[in-house]
C-alpha cells in the first residue's frame, strides 16, 4: 500500500501541512477518512478543480476513504475566498439541479462501490441549525481578530470591495462542517487548496475545541498556474469544464495537448497516474521535438481518467488524422446549424467562432480573422465580413472550421 504523504510530496501536490508527524502517525491506520468540499455554483467543475479529485483519487489509493462535500447549505453563502465580489444568489431548485450535474464527475476518478468512498451534502445538517443556539455554542470559538486576518477577508478589505456579513460566516460554517463530518463519520483531515488555509486551519482548531481528545489534520495544495503565469483551467474561449456536455473528449484532449512545455513533466506528475520512474525518463525531452510526444501521453492520459480510455484513444486517432493534412474526421466536435435560420445574405463567420467557443465576442472573433487566425476547409479566410451561404452544405458535407491550427470543429447544416 502507498503512504499518502509521500506519495502526494512526490508528485507535488502539498503547499502546507498542519502536522505532519501526527497525520504520518494517523495512517498508519487504513480507511481514515478525508474530505474535500465542493460549493454548487455551476453544473460543472472545470480543470481547476481537478487537483482536488486527483488528491481524493489518491487517498483512496492509498488504503483510505475519501469523502466528496457538496456544499447544498455553503452555495447559499458564497465561499469569498479569492473572489472580489459576491456570487450571485441561487434558489433551492438550482443548487439541486447544479449539484446533480456535478456527480456524474466524481464517480468517474472515486469509486464509491459500497463504503469505498462517500458524497455528502452539507445542507442536511446547515440547514436546521438554531441561530441563537449556533452562535452560542459555536460562535465564542472564532476570533474576529484573527478573522480578520484572514486572506478571503483582508484581501476585499484592503481593496475597498464589499464583503457582506453573509460572506464573513462562511468560514464558520466551513469550520462547522469540519465537526459535523468527525462526530458523524470520523473524518478527521480537511483537503483543499492553498486559498482554503485560513478556513481548514480554523476547523482543525473548532475540532480540537469541541470535540475532545479528536485530533484534525489539514492538507493544502499549491495554486496552480502555467509557465507563462496564466491561471490553470482557463482559456481565450473559456474555462475548461469536465462535464462532457460541456466540454467534449477531443477538446478536453486538446487542452492538455496544447501544454506548454514547462508544464508537462509537473503536469504527467499531478494530472495521470503514469509511475514517478516513466515521467523521469520524459524529463529527457524536455527542450527538443519530443516533448510533442509527452504532451500526446499527457492528453491521452488525462482524458482517459475522466472520459475513459476509449474515448481518449479516439481523440488522440481524431488530432493525428486531422493534422496529420488528411482532412477531416468524423470524431471531431460539430457545430449544428439549421437550414431556416441562415440569412438570406448569408451566415456571418465572426459568428460562427463565437458559436464554436473560438472566440467569446465578435470583437475577438473579427480580430481573429484579420490575423489570418481561420481556416475554412484549411483555407486561410481574412475577410471579417465572410459569409458562410447555406448552398454550401446542399450535398451533406460538413465544412471544417479551424482556429489556427489545432482548434477545429465541424459546421453541419441540417
């Protein structure tokens, strides 16, 4: 069995620890549980999130039990941690809807067969707490000076942005959930990212207050950003969702195919399971045409943990046929349009991009195809008022649509 310290050390997943030597001790122990928390703000998680799964992943791997926190009760708070305004406010029937979303994920990284992992829903116990009973019992823990303190709340301060009373509590309640999850389950370590220090530490602490002779332990992992500074998951087009439907294989698998080559050892290492040993011998193509080779490992690796292995493989056989000057591939994302829709002068073709996700306004997308940045069946178009007529798909066939040289998808008119 792996020993999850080190194992995570390894790979690079660790920014704190709150006691190292008492957490080694702790697992000694198989089946100790650990939680992360996840707020319903959207129907999908993206890439910057995937961390968190891989270091759940890993407890289990490791002879523990992992336990995914789907914050029901938290999303209706707003977590202010290295936001500069508040979320916008969600009903019940959203929150619901969103978090349904959100498990077709998880289960694809953490098996939940049996007791082997759990998922939670902190409104089961947020929800019914007695305000004045809460505050009293609860509230005398937390110290508003060291609150204050902390990053998500000095941060907003020291820039003048608004932080609601509302947002101020969340990290008690997050404290909270800490001691529910240990009374009820014995869970007793926190995970999360370095912007959640403030919070985890303010749980292990509660932990220790109210609930006696408990030990809590707290796991942070580092920020993760690109060579070029760039915050991971985001793109020109977007955050890279993991839900399919959002997000489909071959985009997924182009994301990670268009890593920057400073990223991809650091990358194999937190993002794919592949062995410390087989990524050393990767370092060697760092800095020649090879580390083309490990980016297609890196994609077909990664893509395969979250879509599976066949759809990974179809992916990376889609980009080779595509680039390989073959034309077209059936397995390549499509764009639908409709017959009854297209203007009588035609489909604009800024438009299209911004329908395709190429670009996230005309503006960009005009400005894309002045740059000689489109292709239209490989063939470079630098007309910003191009227009795309319906008599173009009078036989059936697709058109290739194509931002630069790796981003491509198919237009279909039906």
């Amino acid at each position: 069995m792996q020993n999850f310290i080190d194992t995570i050390t390894e790979r690079g997943f660790v920014h704190q620890l709150t006691d190292e030597a008492g957490l080694r001790k702790l697992l000694e122990t198989p089946g100790q549980r650990a939680y992360i928390g996840f707020d319903c703000t959207a129907k999908s998680l993206h890439v910057g999130s995937l961390l968190q799964i891989m270091l759940l992943r890993w407890w289990q791997k490791c002879g523990h039990t992992p336990i995914v926190l789907l914050g029901g009760g938290t999303t209706k708070i707003g977590d202010p941690s290295g936001k500069d305004e508040s979320r916008p406010k969600l009903d019940d029937a959203m929150i619901a809807e969103n978090m349904a979303s959100l498990k077709q994920v998880f289960s694809q990284f953490i098996d939940f067969d049996g007791d082997a992992a759990l998922m939670l829903n902190n409104d089961d116990w947020l929800k019914g707490l007695n305000y004045i009973e809460f505050l009293r019992d609860y509230g005398r823990h937390f110290s508003v000076n060291r609150m204050m303190t902390m990053d998500s709340v000095k941060l907003r301060l020291e820039r003048d942005q608004h932080l609601s009373f509302l947002e101020f509590n969340y990290m008690i309640l997050q404290a909270y959930d800490f001691v529910e999850l240990n009374k009820r389950y014995n869970c007793r370590v926190q995970m999360g990212g370095s912007d959640q220090w403030g919070n985890i530490t303010q749980g292990t602490d509660l932990n220790r207050r109210v609930n006696e002779q408990s030990e809590a332990y707290g796991i942070t992992s580092p920020l993760i950003t690109t060579s070029s500074g760039a915050k991971m998951g985001k793109t020109a087009a977007g955050a890279v969702w993991l839900n399919a439907e959002l997000c489909s294989p071959y985009d997924y698998w182009q994301f990670w195919r268009n890593t920057e080559d400073g990223d991809v050892i650091r990358f194999l290492k937190l993002f794919t399971e592949l062995s410390l040993e087989q990524i050393a011998e990767y370092e060697g193509w760092v800095g020649s045409a090879k580390i083309n080779d490990a980016k297609i490992i890196l994609a077909t690796e990664a893509t395969a943990l979250l879509h599976g292995r066949t759809e990974a493989e179809k992916a990376e056989a889609t980009a080779r046929e595509t680039f390989s000057g073959s034309g077209m591939s059936d397995n390549l994302p499509e764009l639908a349009l409709n017959y009854s829709d297209f203007p009588h002068e035609g489909w604009p073709l800024f438009d299209l991009l911004v329908k395709a996700s190429f670009a996230s306004s005309n503006g960009e997308a005009r400005r894309l195809i002045k740059g000689n940045g489109v292709r239209i069946d490989d063939q470079i178009i630098s007309d910003d008022n191009y227009r795309l007529m319906a008599q173009a798909f009078k036989d059936g066939k697709p058109i290739k649509l194509s931002k630069g040289k790796k981003q491509h998808v198919l237009v279909k008119a039906a």
